[in-house]
C-alpha cells in the first residue's frame, strides 16, 4: 500500500533523509540562475527556490509555513543564504 505522500495529493515525507534532500531538493545552477532573473534581494531568490523546489516535489503549491524545516535549511544551505522557516 503506498504512503501518504505516494497518493494522488502527495504530502512531505515526515521523515526526508539526506540522500531525498540531495536528489530532490537540491538547487541546479539553472535554477539559481532563474531565480536571479525573476527575484530581487537574497531572501525573496530563497524564498522562491523553496517554493520552486516544493512544487516540483509535490505538484502544487503549498503555505510556505508548511514546508519542513530540513527542506528550508537545506535550500538555504545549497544556495549560501541564511533564511530560516521564521524568515520566510
């Protein structure tokens, strides 16, 4: 039977291990470029990676409140920013 997060509206894991966060959440070069064309000031590039990345993980968008903590901290690591979940 799959998860929770394997249904037709997929949810975040409770549990993402580093091996999801490097394959899934991880920023590509493209992504960060994009996101310096459409977004001005590091906080807005963060907050619309976490946002970008959040959807292409479960296909809609979601309160920015309701993202895990680990995915915020890790974008925010991948990218050299120092946003936090309070932040956003």
């Amino acid at each position: 039977m799959p998860g929770m997060h394997e249904t037709v509206y997929p949810r975040f894991k409770s549990n993402i291990y580093e091996k999801e966060l490097n394959d899934t959440y991880t920023p590509t070069q493209e992504e960060i470029k994009f996101s310096q064309k459409v977004a001005r000031g590091y906080k807005l590039k963060t907050c619309f990676i976490i946002m970008l990345k959040s959807f292409q993980r479960l296909g809609y968008f979601v309160a920015p409140i309701n993202i895990p903590q680990t995915i915020v901290q890790h974008i925010s690591k991948a990218i050299n920013s120092s946003i936090s979940s309070v932040d956003i």
